[in-house]
C-alpha cells in the first residue's frame, strides 16, 4: 500500500490483538496482490495485458470494476479509473516538469471509461488501454480489512491505511482522535479530529505534485484536459460511513477543483478542505 | 457547513454503489482462494459388474487435497479394490467340454503321488501336481477362469506450484500392490501461460517400473500349454511424455491439444492368456500360451474442447491413437453438465470407441500354419467397437458437500466373432462385454 499501515483495538488480550493485526494485514496484502497494477501477476495486470481480448473475471473484480462504473456515472465522467495512462506523460515528483502538449494528445485516445467492454463478468479493455484501481483500492482495503479485524469480535477497532482510516466504534475512554497532516509537512498535524465510527479519507497532493512558474499542479487529473485539475485544494478529508465513500467524496471534491468546498457543502458531509 | 439536510442523488448514488461494493460476498471467497484452503476430501465407491458372471470389483477411493495457498496443492489418492468373478482364458468356445488348468500350475508333467490327472485336448491323459487347479467350460461357452481374483491398493501423491511468473509445475508419484503386479510410476510436468492467460503450452515426462509377478510363474509365450512351461517373475518399463497447448478461443470455449507419446519395454505378454489351436475342421487339438513383443510404442492425439452453450457445459473431445502393434483407435466422448438449480446437476454422459486388431491378433490358430512369433486372443487386443451411456447426477448441500451418482452401461461389440469352420460354425466366437457401473460420491469441502 506504500503508506504506514495500524490496526488499534481496544482489548487486553494480547493475542486477539496479534490476530487482529494479522487479519489485517493478510487482508491488506490479498488485495493489494490482486489489484495492484505493479504486481504483473495481479487480476489487473492481466486485464491490462489483454490486448483487447474479453477477460473474465472474479465476483470481487466484477464488483469493484461495478463500483468504478457508477462512480464514472455519477461524477458525469470525470472520476475515470482509464485514467492512469496520463501516469506515461506525467510524474508529479516535486519538480517543474511538465510533459509537452503533444504528449498528453498521444494519449488521449486511451482514455474513457466508456470505451470499456464491460458484461459482468466479462471485460474487454482496448488494446493500449489501462485499469488502474489506485483511486480506490486503498480505502476499499481499509473497510475490507475493518471487516476482517472485526468478523470475530466486537471490539472497539480502528484501521488506518496512511490516513485513510474506518472505525467499528469508539473506545471505552471517548472517541479516536485523528490527526490530519498539514500539506507539505509530516508528522505535523494540522488537524485534530475526533471520531466515534464510521470512515475519514483524505484527498490530496501533499506529496504527489509539480510547481512551476509559482503554479501547483496536483496528481488529481481532468481527464477532458488530460491536465491536472485547477484550484484545487491541496487536501480534502471527508467522513462517512464507509472508507471507500469518504474516499470517492474526497475524490469528486478534488475534482471539483475550486468548487471543492460548495460540492461537498451541497452533499451535506462533514469535510476538512486545506489550501495554502 | 450544513449537516442536516436531505442526501442528494449523487450522495445516494455513492452510498449505495460502497454498500453494493462491501456487501458484496466475493472477496470472503476470494480470500480463501488465494490462502490456505480447507482440506477437501473426496471420497467414492465405484461397482464394476461384468455381465455372465464375469468380473466384478467393488472400488472404495479417497482423495485428498489440500491448497496451502499460493496455488500450492497437496493432493494424495488412497484406492483399494477386490476383483471377483471369471476373466475370458483367450480360448474360443467349442462343441464340446474343455478343461483348463488355473495359472498356479508349474506343470502337468506326471510327479509321484500327485492326485488329480488332467487330460489335454488332444486325449492325452497327464498327472498334475497338487497345486493346480482344474476347471471345465460347457460346449459353446466362452472359456472364463472362474478363480479369478485380485486385489490391488494404490496410492497417489502429487505436489504443484508455481516456479515463476505465469509458469507451473507438477510432480507425481503412484505406488501400487496387487496380487502378482507391483507398479511403481512417476510425472512431472511444466506449463506456463502465455498471452495473458489465453494460452499455456505444457510439456511433461513419466517413467513407470513394474514387477510382473504371474502366479505359477510367467510361462514361455507360444509354448504348448499342456506343458505349463514357467520362468518365473519379469518386469517392464515405461518412459514416455507430454506436449500440449491449451487455448481459451473466445469467452465460452476452451480447446486443448495434446501429444503423448510412451514407449513400453519388457514383459508385455498377459500371462494368464492362451489361444485356441484347431484342426481343419475346427475341432480343438490344443492351446498355445499367448505371446506379444516386449516392445511398444503407442501415440495419440487428444482434442478437447468446452464450451458454455445455452447455459450448459458442453465437453467433447475426440483422440486418435496408434501404437507400433498395428493397433489403431479413436474416441469420441461427449457430457452436457445440465445445471437444473438449486445446486442439482445431471451430466449425460456418451462415448464412441472402436479399435483395430494387433497384428498379431488371432481368434485362434490353425494347425496346419506355422506358429507365428507373436500371437494372442486377448479380446482387449481385437478389432471392436464400443459405447458408453450414462449420466451422473449430483446434489450439492450448503455449498460445501455434495453427493453424486453416476450410471453407465459399456459395451463392447467385437467385429470378428465367427469362423467357416464346420466345428465352428453357429459359434460366437468372441461374445463382447456388457459392464455396468455404478459409482457414489462424496465431497467434503471442510
């Protein structure tokens, strides 16, 4: 998952609090080795070394690929897991380089979601085209692995995935305190939320961006543009019920770029914006 | 920051694609395929019945297999079986009685104080030692051993896993005991897939070393058999291997193509097999123990093919095979798995065989011709057809049992049954088979 990862429990019980962590863990890492596009033997790996033969793929696939499906819908188009392509012309390492105009073009055609054969079970990826989970594996991770630690107990538990995080309930000494980095720094927090149950996820560029010119280009992609999205905040956190709906809020947020904050106010969720 | 207010659409919409997502019960199975799986035991008894009282074996057989994750998998078979009943001595029916002398004979040479006598077919009245066993045929009856029994217990073992990206390997290893047959055998196989998946090529070799154990010893092939001439144990071996290509062609048909290719060397004579010698006027003068080389080299080709048609799983292959003793085959089997809900399934079953003789295959010899090389009236070695018809039917329990009944019926219809002879004539000389077998499953998943 490439982020810090800590399952807390509140239990006496040394052992159950080993096991706890295990089943996180091995939950962390199933996932991680199926959806991972920089695992050649992941589920995704093969889909994307399809060269645009049908795939038929496994009900755990078929429902995220179905998630990723209504989530393109719902944001008319602009949350888009084809859209990791644009990792071939852009590398958001801290430095001034952006890729040229004609780079981003050449790529272009291999973007959009709706070019996706998809016949659960069955998808058709065109040749040169890409699946890329990273927008979502990581918080859907989080709630799978809350259900691992939790499928035989019912402590307090909480997951945390390099701050994307989801809690069962709070402890018996008063709700988890979590704190949310300040962009550009770490281990500082900037942020000290509290939380009784239920998910937060971040969105953000915190490492992952350029600057140029003064200007900030975020990792979060208009896939219209093939340009990355402007005025956004430099990090959304949302809470909701699950992780992996914290997430794509954060998500759609950031998307929204400077209409950040009025999307989520219309959604009515509580959220953190950070900019500056 | 508004917290009270009314979910829009897309909030909606949101909550419930995440619960779709996470209620979802595949990534609970998914963990299980891809980490340590359960034991799964499989286990059976199998009842082989031939028809006019001739061999029947009731096989009780347990598998084991267990997956240590990673597509690691253990996989251990235990079988046991007892076969009763009377096995076809090669001879043709007669006119009149014949009497045969069961294999544990060493000879029928006089010996002092020996009780029983024997008379051979040409009128010859001959001591027999104790040990021999005598056995009449009526006239016009297909010549059985009625004291044929065996029991044979076997065990398999096999390891596989991955050894590299998109490539796998296997071995295996089989031990078996039977009364007068020890088998000891061995596989190992590669494959890796290519083209993401679609296709994966497979080559594999195998060995077999068996000690051929006849009771009363292994007689000398093409010796006369009223002097029950015996050497003792033999062996044989077999080296031999694999190539194959296994192409997924579209999202609902998978074709394989396979090569085998096996070279047996040593005693591969049956030792219990005589063939009938008459006159020319088809009247039996004498029996010849059976004779065929120590060398064989068999060849086939297998296509296999399934397909999702209509709902259905359709399975249909087709092989051809040949082997340097001018035997020639093909096969032809079809099952449709028919799903009819509520985890019930029947799966017809036909299958199509039809061979060509040995070469040295003959229903009996002449007297009058030259003893061939190599001769035998083994039924299994002539030219025939066969069929199969039946169905399984199983029923799963609660996801993880399931009990299964399977029914076949085989027959097997020989081509060359008859003889101008006048002793002969009228005579079936070669009857076939008919065999019913019955088989109930059961799979545990714990």
């Amino acid at each position: 998952m490439a982020s810090p990862c800590e399952v807390l429990l509140e239990t006496e019980d040394l052992d159950r609090a080993r096991s706890a962590g295990r089943a996180a863990a091995d939950e962390a890492w199933r996932i991680e080795a199926k959806f991972s596009r920089y695992r050649r033997d992941s589920v995704v790996s093969t889909i994307n070394a399809s060269n645009g033969r049908p795939v038929e793929v496994d009900a755990e696939t078929a429902a995220l690929i179905d998630f990723a499906a209504h989530c393109h819908r719902l944001s008319d188009g602009r949350f888009d897991i084809t859209s990791g392509v644009l990792r071939r012309c852009w590398r958001f390492d801290g430095s001034d380089r952006l890729p040229t105009a004609a780079a981003i073009d050449a790529v272009r055609p291999f973007i959009g979601f709706d070019k996706i054969g998809w016949d659960a079970p069955v998808i058709t990826v065109p040749t040169g085209m890409e699946l890329d989970f990273g927008g979502i594996g990581k918080e859907y991770a989080v709630d799978r692995a809350l259900a691992a630690v939790t499928a035989s107990s019912s402590e307090s538990a909480l997951v945390n995935f390099g701050g994307d995080l989801a809690a069962t309930r709070a402890p018996a000494g008063g709700p988890w305190r979590v704190g949310i980095e300040r962009p550009g720094t770490e281990r500082e927090a900037a942020l000290l939320l509290e939380l009784e149950q239920g998910a937060l996820a971040t969105s953000g560029d915190t490492h992952r961006y350029l600057l140029r010119a003064g200007v900030r280009y975020g990792h979060i992609m208009d896939v219209h543009t093939g340009w990355p999205v402007v005025g956004a905040p430099r990090s959304v956190t949302v809470a909701a019920g699950a992780c992996i709906e914290a997430g794509m809020l954060a998500t759609f947020a950031m998307l929204s770029g400077a209409g950040a904050e009025a999307f989520l106010d219309q959604q009515g969720v509580r959220y953190w914006c950070l900019r500056g | 920051m508004q917290l009270k207010k009314p979910p829009t659409p897309l909030r909606l919409g949101l909550m419930a694609a995440s619960c779709a997502l996470l209620g979802s019960p595949a990534a609970k199975a998914q963990t299980a395929a891809d980490g340590e799986q359960p034991l799964l035991i499989d286990a059976g008894v199998l009842y082989y019945k031939e028809d006019q009282g001739r061999v029947q074996t009731i096989e009780p057989i347990v598998r084991f297999k267990k997956d240590y994750g990673d597509e690691h998998v253990l996989g251990v078979t235990l079988a046991f079986d007892s076969l009763t009943g009377g096995s076809p001595n090669g001879a043709i029916p007669s006119r009149k009685a014949q009497t045969f002398a069961t294999p544990s004979g060493t000879s029928l040479q006089p010996v002092s104080g020996v009780p029983q006598t024997y008379t051979t077919p040409s009128g010859q009245v001959v001591a027999a030692l104790a040990k021999v066993t005598l056995y009449s045929v009526q006239p016009a009856l297909l010549p059985l051993d009625p004291n044929f029994h065996d029991r044979r217990i076997a065990a398999d073992v096999s390891w596989a896993q991955p050894v590299a990206t998109d490539t796998h390997a296997s071995i295996a290893g089989h031990l078996s005991n039977e009364l007068d047959f020890d088998s000891a055998a061995f596989n190992a196989a590669l494959s890796h897939d290519f083209n993401g998946k679609n296709t994966t090529v497979s080559a594999g070799v195998n060995g077999e070393l068996d000690a051929v154990k006849p009771i009363g010893g292994a007689p000398v092939g093409g010796s006369d058999y009223t002097q029950l001439l015996k050497n003792g144990s033999k062996s044989k071996d077999v080296v031999g291997g694999l190539l194959g290509v296994t192409q997924v062609m579209s999202r609902r048909w998978v074709a394989q193509l396979n090569y085998t290719y096996d070279k047996s060397n040593g005693y591969l004579t049956d030792p219990y097999k005589i063939v009938s010698v008459v006159d020319g006027t088809g009247t039996e003068t004498g029996y010849r123990f059976e004779s065929r080389p120590d060398k064989r080299t068999r060849q086939s080709l297998y296509f296999g093919n399934k397909a999702y048609v209509g709902g259905e799983v359709l399975d249909i292959s087709y092989r051809r095979s040949k082997d340097d003793w001018g035997i020639k085959s093909d096969t032809v089997d079809g099952r449709l798995r028919i799903d009819l809900g509520n985890d019930i399934y029947l799966e017809p079953h036909a299958r199509w065989y039809h061979q060509g003789a040995a070469d040295f295959y003959h229903l009996y010899l002449n007297q009058s011709d030259a003893l061939p090389a190599y001769l035998s009236a083994d039924p299994r070695l002539a030219d025939f057809k066969a069929t199969t018809f039946g169905a399984k039917f199983g029923v799963g329990f609660g996801g993880n049992t399931e009990l299964s009944l399977r029914i076949e019926q085989y027959q097997q219809k020989p081509t060359d049954t008859t003889s101008s002879l006048a002793a002969l004539q009228g005579l079936n000389l070669n009857p076939g088979l008919k065999t019913v077998i019955v088989q109930l499953g059961w799979r545990y998943d714990y």
